[in-house]
C-alpha cells in the first residue's frame, strides 16, 4: 500500500473530499467506470493468490461487478481513475538518481531519515551542512530529491492500483502499464534495484544507511507482493518469464530481509517497525512458498508484539510518545491487521488473541473508535490530525467481528479519492507516510 494511494494527486483531491462521511452519496463522476471486459465475462473468474488480500473476495467482488452492482460500480470508478493517472507516469528506475548510494553502485536503493535536518549552512566545505539534528514528525524536503524514496512509493502504488484496475475491468492497457514499471525498477538489468536496503534512511555526516530504513519497503512492498499474484492470473504483458525473474528477486531481497544485519536489528524492534519487520516477513515468506515461516511469524507475534506493544486499555504507548501519536497509532494497526490478513492465509486468527491482561486488536481499534467518529478530540500529541487515517482499520475490525467498529464505520471520514474497501479489503496507510 501505500504509500498503500498516499501520492501527490491523491492529496491534492484531499481537501475536496476529506470531510466528507463514508455514507455521503458523492457527486457523481462526468464519466462512469470503464465497462468490464465482454470476453472476462464469459471466462471463469480466476481466484488470485494473494498474501494480504483474500483472493476469494476480490473473486466474489468481480463476479458482481460483471452482474453490475452498483456500488461496487462506483468503487470501481473511483479505483480506474486512480489507475488513470498513472498510465502517463513512470516507469521509474533506482539509477537516475543524481548521486549513487555510498556503495558507489547506483543499483543500490537510497532514501534519506526523513526527519534529520541540517544545523549549519551549506557551504563548499560543508556541503550538507552537518551536523544534522532530529526533529520528530516534521519532514526534511531533501528526502524527496536526490533520493530513491519518493519514486519507489510510486511503484508500490501504481502497480497495486494498476493491477487491481486490470483485474475488475479486463482492460490490457492497466496490466501492461503495470508490468513495464514492475520490469523497469525489479528485473531491467540495466535500471533494476538490488535486493537489498543496505543504504535505506542514511543520515548525512553520520550513517551511510541504517537498520530504520527496511521500513521503507515493509510498509507497501506487500502491496506489490499482492499486485504480482493478480497479475499472475492472466495479465497480458506480464510473462512467465517476468514472474520468474520476479520471484527471484523476491526470494534474495527474503534472504537479504532475514540474514543481514539491519534486518536482525529491524526485527529486534519494539514499535511498529518490528511490526511492519513481521508483516513483511511472513508476506514474502507465503509468496515464497514457505508457509511453514510465514505462519510462525504471525504465531509469535502475539507474545513478541501484542503483548508488549498494546496496553490493556488498547493504546500503544511507544506511538503515543511520538509527536504524530495519531498518525503512528493508526500506522501500526495498518501492520497488525495486514499480518493478520496474512495469518487468515495459514491458518491463524491474529484478531482471537488475548494477551495475559487482556491486549488484543480489538482493543486496539477500540481505543481509537471516539477520534475516528469525530465524537471526541484525540487527547494525545499530534502536528496533522486526519480523521480519515483511521478508516481502513476500523474497516478491517469491523470484517473480523468487532461489534463495535461494524457500528462506527457510517460515522468514519471518507478517505481522498473515495472509499476502495470493498474492491481492495486489506488496510492501507491513508495519511501521508513519513517514516
């Protein structure tokens, strides 16, 4: 995700729409979604298998579209006009970055700590004007230029979206965008990223990369990870070649993921960085064929992340201390109830646990239920409060249960570009994303 979905237009539609509630009837478009392909309905609908996404719904919620239903109709509108958008964009590539990653090989992925700025003026001698300090939830512009991290947002987005557009319209030209951005940035050898995040959120004078930046990726490769199984049902442009190319390049960034030094580091750590770390693992593994490692991830964490991370009351105290206490208590959830999507896949329910004083995700999702309704301010630190942020898992909670979530979901913010859950059900980061 997504990034996902989290994109410059996407933002720019924010304000039109932001304050808009999940049961507003929304204007309607000048031009409805693009009919589903006539030859996709005469075909049986093939069931994606997806690691987050439950490839059975996005089968169901095909077969109803083909039938028109008319609110999924208009989800589908706004997905296409999503995947529009980035029919004149990209692809990108890691190489056409103005200066390499400190390995030297412009191969290798490079993004910035998003909140470390400089304390000096830049000058000949001092270039980046170091030293640099931090200042939690207030991002340096100098991450998005110079970098690779704005552009791999973009991948993750436009290939999930574009992907999940191909799949419920039929239309070639969604799935051939998707792949030319998938070749380009993954298997080109020529513009392709290594498979490693060696130099992810480098801090300038300081750390050439550091364990911190493997949440670049954990927190949407899982998006692309879903996007190639729904490619792998069919799309032209997307060949047995490049889905074996592509599983190679998975199965290394895995090995890279579990055997390296930043990735044991990520995986030692308490807040949702050790979160997204497990989400990403046991995704990766499923679509690797290790299910045996996927499972066993989403098993451990209930003790190694529940336990310690959500409170009895269902705050996550190491998010309430950051400056964007909203924006990182969703943010987690975001990883709790994909891992959980993931565990529905091998045979765990991640939402039935109960900690020793009683931690669940339920509660978790609870605690956050009065500032997503609007009934109450969020009574915690926050620079950017987005009621909208929360939608998504108080979605997610509502499909697994929770009385309580299925009655706040008509009293949710709709998120910008409109509401995609029933065409896409697995949380999404709908706020900006920082770091």
């Amino acid at each position: 995700m997504s990034a996902r979905t989290r994109t410059g237009a996407l933002f720019a539609a924010a304000a039109a729409v932001a304050a808009v509630l999940v049961t507003a009837v929304p204007a309607t478009p000048a031009q409805g979604p693009p009919p589903v392909a006539t030859a996709a309905k005469a075909t049986k609908v093939k069931v994606p298998d997806t690691a987050v996404l439950d490839g059975k719904r996005l089968a169901d919620a095909k077969r109803r579209l083909d039938r028109g239903d008319p609110r999924l109709r208009e989800a589908l509108g706004h997905l296409t006009a999503r995947a529009d958008k980035w029919l004149g964009k990209g692809p990108w590539t890691v190489v056409d970055k103005p200066r390499p990653a400190p390995s030297g090989d412009p191969h290798d992925y490079l993004s910035q700590a998003p909140y470390w700025w400089p304390t000096k003026p830049k000058t000949p001698d001092n270039p980046w004007g170091c030293p640099y300090e931090q200042r939690d939830g207030e991002r340096n512009p100098e991450v998005d230029t110079g970098t690779d991290r704005r552009d791999v947002e973009n991948v993750f987005d436009s290939t999930y979206e574009l992907s999940l557009a191909w799949y419920y319209t039929g239309d070639r030209k969604y799935a051939e965008h998707a792949a030319k951005v998938l070749r380009t940035w993954f298997l080109d050898p020529a513009t392709r990223m290594n498979p490693n995040l060696d130099h992810g959120q480098f801090i300038p004078c300081k750390y050439d990369g550091r364990a911190i930046g493997i949440i670049d990726f954990s927190q949407s490769y899982t998006s692309v990870v879903d996007a190639l199984a729904i490619l792998g049902t069919g799309a032209p442009g997307w060949t047995s070649a490049d889905r074996a190319k592509m599983r190679s390049w998975t199965k290394s960034f895995q090995k890279w993921l579990v055997e390296s030094q930043f990735g044991k580091d990520e995986a030692a750590a308490k807040n949702n960085h050790g979160t997204f770390y497990d989400m990403q693992l046991a995704a990766l593994a499923y679509t690797n064929g290790d299910k045996a490692l996927a499972r066993r991830t989403v098993l451990n964490a209930r003790a190694q992340r529940i336990d310690p991370q959500i409170a009895p009351d269902g705050s996550q105290p190491q998010e309430l201390t950051r400056t964007r206490s909203w924006h990182y208590s969703t943010f987690d959830l975001v990883a709790y109830t994909r891992l959980a999507d993931i565990g529905r896949h091998v045979g765990v329910d991640l939402w039935k646990y109960r900690g020793p004083d009683g931690q669940s995700l339920f509660k978790a999702v609870d605690y956050l239920l009065p500032a997503a309704t609007g009934s109450v301010k969020w009574p915690h630190p926050e620079l950017e409060f987005l009621r909208y942020a929360a939608s998504d898992v108080v979605r997610a909670a509502a499909d697994a249960g929770s009385a309580a979530a299925k009655a706040a979901v008509p009293k949710l913010e709709r998120p910008p570009g409109g509401d995609l859950w029933e065409l896409r059900p697995a949380a999404e980061q709908l706020d900006s994303i920082a770091g």
